[in-house]
C-alpha cells in the first residue's frame, strides 16, 4: 500500500490524473490474483443506440452513389452531391435496399423530419448527404440550418423541460461537453465579462475541471462555493443559496444533475434560485451543464426556467452512449444579459472588442455573444473554418431525431433501467437500507465511507482512521486489493472519505463485486484499529 507521504503528494493531482495510478495497480493486482479488473473511475457507458448508427452508415452508403452519380473517375473520384430531386432517389435508394440494417430508420426519419419541422425535402436530404461526405466547410460556421432546428427541438425536451421558455435558443455545435467548457471560458474573459481576480460560484460538488480552469493564470479566478451537502439530500440549502446575493460573485456554475452526486436540482431548489435572481441578481450570469438530465423524470434545467441569464452546455456522449463522437451544444436564448452586458461595457473594452472582431464584420458590435464563442473557438483569424465537421454534425441530428421519433421513450426507460439496475445492485452488496429518490439520475454514485462506515464498524474505528490514514488510502487500496478502481471523492469537492462510482461502464454483477471490496477494505480497518487497541503505551 502507498504510504502516507506518498498520498500526500497525490493531493495535488486531479482524480483523472489520480486513475492511472489506481489502473496501473489494479491492473497488476489483477493478473497476479487472476481476478477481474473493474474499472468505474469513468463514465463511458457501455451500451450504445444502435438505430440512429444503422441509419448513418447506410446513409454514407447511399451518399457515395450519389457522388458518383455526378462524376465517376476511374481513378476513384467521385464529384459533390446535388440537391436537385435527391429525396426522391434517397427513397427509391431505400426501397431497393429495404434489407439493409437502417433503411427503414432513413426513410421514416426524412418523412418524419419534413413533416414536423415544415423542410423542404431536397434541402434536408441535401444537407445530410452533402454533410455526411464532409466535402465542404459547416455553413453556418456556427451550426447547420437543418441540424440547429432539429436539435433546438430534441434540448427543448432533453434540457428545458415543462413549461417551455419563449422565444428560441441559439446553438454552437462542438466537440462535446469538454469543448464548450473551454470555448465558453475563453468567450467570457475575452468579452470582458469576467476578468482574472473576478469571483464566481461554483455548485459543489462538481466535475473537477471546473474547480481546475477558475485556478489557471488564464482565467485567476476566485471561487465561492455553492454547497450541495449529503445532509440536504445533495440539494443547495438556503444558507448556501444566499452567498449568491453578494455583487461581488459574476456568475454561478452548476452540473446538473451532479457529478459526482448523480443529483438533480429539485423543484424547490430550482425555485429558489429563481427568485433570487429574478428579485435580487437579475446580472448573475449562469452556466449549467445538463449532460444527464435525460437520465432523471421530468428534468427541468436552469436553461428552462431562467433562459435569459443561462448558457447551456449539453453533450450526447452519455445518452447515446457516444464519448467517441465528440458531440456537443453550447445554448444561450436570443434575449440574453450577456448581449446586454457586452453592449455596457465601457468604451475603452468596445473599442478593444472592435478591434478584435473587426475583421468579421463592419459592425462588430452587433456580433451575438453565442457568435463571438464562434470566433474564439478558432482565435478569431480562421472564424472562416471554424465549426463542427459535417459527419457529426449529421450523427447529432440522427441520434436526435431518433429520440423525438421514440413517442413511449423506449430507448430512454431501457437507459434508466439499466443504470438503476446497477445502482441497486451495489446499494443491497454494501447494506444500505435508501429509498429511491425522483432527482436521482443513477449514472453515478457517490459512497460517503465516512457516513456508512460509522453505522458498520463503529464510530471509534472512523475516528482512528481519520487521525491515522489519509483518505486517498481508501481508492489506492480497493485498486491495489482487489483490482477495483474508482476515484475519489475529495477532488470534486465532495466529502474527502468518499468514492465516485461509475453506473455505466461495467457489468451488472461487477457492482455486487464493487460493494464486497468496500466492505471488505472497512472490515480490514476496523481490524486496524483493534489491533492499535492492544499495542501497550509507551
């Protein structure tokens, strides 16, 4: 086991970066004891929507032909798809190739796509077709016209819930969660909306890149948190949601539902913070990054009940079981405060901000925020190449559209029972006795030892372990015992003795293995602590 100086040293490094240690020694332990390996330190779910896949292999199938269709070069040279008559061809295409995984997915998909979003039928087909040979560059830069429309639809239901805001939204596509982060990090220093020594609060616990970027000398950034206690059911108390009266804090960051709480904000909490900025901090600039609402019934998201303060940050990776793809959106609602607030900055930063964006325009101050995150996504310069690549952009509106086509939520209630199933599975293997809770999304777990190991081996053996082991312990020994890895819960700011458990990438029976390797390390404690008892004093 590492020793004490060691997993002090460890303290300064992300749980990501804390993992590979964990792997490396499961892994040993694993071949050494001929045990199985398990590893829920991270969140790539192991299942994957299979029918919008189908559609989008067979529908690259049927874009070659219709670049050949243009021009057929022996040398292997296709030429650009045309618009002119291609849904008809897509769909006599379809029916001599009815057989083939996906065909009748596309075909009912283009009907359905015409009929609710009024397309013309060339245009949409077109722009799957022309998207899915990626030979051109995104135009818009920013999203897709048929794709932004289709995906506006699919986070109105995913992210903003009932009722839905007025007005519309405004997307980015990107490159997942992770990128929207960065790119809206970048935007708000470089509009002057947050400036390094600014304070903003952050919802905690939280996915530790956020606790991380607010430290980087780009950004120097000073944090509140915003705490979400085991206590109050991983919801903000009152006191908490207070802080947020101060002037001082610019804007408050949450993930929502919680990582690692697997918490959703309930409709109180959301209430509250409603009211407060609604009668006290109309200025307060959220961000909310909603990845596992559809894992939670009847998700309502910050973007939904207060779109003019909010960005939305939403990513498919985890629903679709899609991390590989990189798909992302960034939101922000068409009457926004950030539009507002860059419009008041003082005329020494508009006057640099003209300067910044005066080569895209010869009115850089009428460039949307959601515009300008654009622009910095590629340093301004190369604003001309910026956007998403095509063939994502084309899975984004398949693995959307499939969801809206699926009425009865089949596909969303086999995600929920999979992920619940699992969460079950390790609470019964620990011994806890819980009652399920509605906010609770199941995609992660968070173990407070602390908290359970008082009720199992008594408050004396905690006590002894927090005077004489450090929390890291905990993880290095699961890893190095029993070839489990799982992180640890400090770095989000969770409880320092507290482990995050992924639901998603591992096998049902791997969580009763997971909940017999936490009691079998707090067993190995108390013995510890008995065996410190019987050692004469000095």
């Amino acid at each position: 086991m590492a020793d004490l100086n060691t997993l002090k040293k460890f303290e300064a490094l992300s749980p990501f970066e804390i993992k590979d240690e964990l792997i490396n020694l499961a892994k040993a332990t694993s071949r050494t004891t001929q045990s199985a390996f398990l590893n829920a330190g991270r969140g790539n779910p192991n299942w994957i929507a299979t029918t919008p896949r189908e559609g989008f292999f067979l529908l690259g199938q049927f874009a070659v032909t219709e670049s050949k269709r243009v021009m057929e070069h022996p040398a292997g040279i296709g030429g650009m798809p045309q618009a002119g008559g291609i849904a008809g061809r897509l769909e006599i295409w379809l029916a001599k190739h009815s057989d083939m995984p996906g065909a009748g997915f596309l075909s009912a998909m283009t009907r359905f796509a015409v009929k609710k979003f009024g397309f013309d039928a060339d245009a949409f087909v077109h722009e799957l077709v022309d998207s899915i040979i990626g030979d051109n560059y995104p135009v818009p830069d920013r999203m897709l016209v048929h794709n932004e429309r289709i995906v506006h639809e699919y986070l109105q239901w995913a992210m903003c819930g009932e009722p839905r805001p007025a007005g519309k939204f405004d997307l980015y596509a990107v490159e997942g969660g992770t990128a929207a982060m960065c790119y809206i990090f970048k935007s708000l220093k470089a509009n002057r909306l947050l400036h390094p020594g600014d304070t903003i609060a952050l919802g905690t616990p939280i996915f530790t890149p956020y606790l991380e970027m607010t430290h980087l000398e780009d950004y120097d950034l000073k944090v509140v948190h915003i705490k979400a206690p085991q206590e109050n059911r991983f919801q903000y108390t009152d006191q908490e949601i207070k802080k947020l009266e101060d002037p001082k804090i610019k804007a408050f960051f949450v993930v929502n539902p919680g990582n690692p709480t697997g918490m959703a904000m309930d409709k109180e909490t959301i209430g509250k913070i409603t009211k407060l900025v609604k009668t006290k901090r109309p200025d307060l600039m959220l961000l909310t990054d909603d990845v596992y609402g559809t894992f939670v019934d009847d998700f309502r998201s910050l973007l939904g009940e207060l779109p003019h303060n909010t960005i939305g940050v939403y990513s498919y990776s985890k629903y679709f079981g899609c991390t590989g793809w990189r798909l992302g959106v960034i939101a922000t609602h068409e009457d926004n405060i950030f539009d507002k607030m860059i419009a008041k900055l003082p005329a020494a930063d508009l006057k640099a901000l003209d300067k910044r964006y005066g080569a895209l325009t010869l009115e850089p101050r009428k460039i949307k925020f959601i515009d300008r995150i654009v622009a910095d996504s590629r340093d301004v310069a190369l604003n001309h190449t910026a956007g998403l690549s095509l063939p994502q952009q084309v899975m984004m509106s398949l693995f959307s559209l499939s969801e809206m086509m699926d009425k009865d939520k089949h596909y969303q209630k086999a995600c929920k029972e999979i992920v619940n199933r699992r969460i079950w599975t390790l609470i019964d293997s620990i011994g806890l006795q819980l009652q399920p809770n509605p906010n609770f999304d199941a995609y992660y777990a968070l173990i407070d030892f602390e908290f359970w190991a008082r009720k199992n081996i008594g408050d004396e053996a905690v006590e002894y372990l927090k005077k004489h082991i450090h929390p890291l312990d905990l993880a290095f020994r699961l890893a190095e015992a029993y070839g489990i890895v799982l992180l640890n819960g400090g770095g989000f700011e969770a409880p320092n003795w507290s482990l995050r458990v992924s639901l998603a990438n591992l096998p049902d029976e791997a969580y009763e293995q997971i909940g017999r390797g936490v009691r079998l390390i707090a067993r190995g404690y108390r013995d510890m602590h008995e065996a410190s008892r019987l050692v004469p004093a000095k």
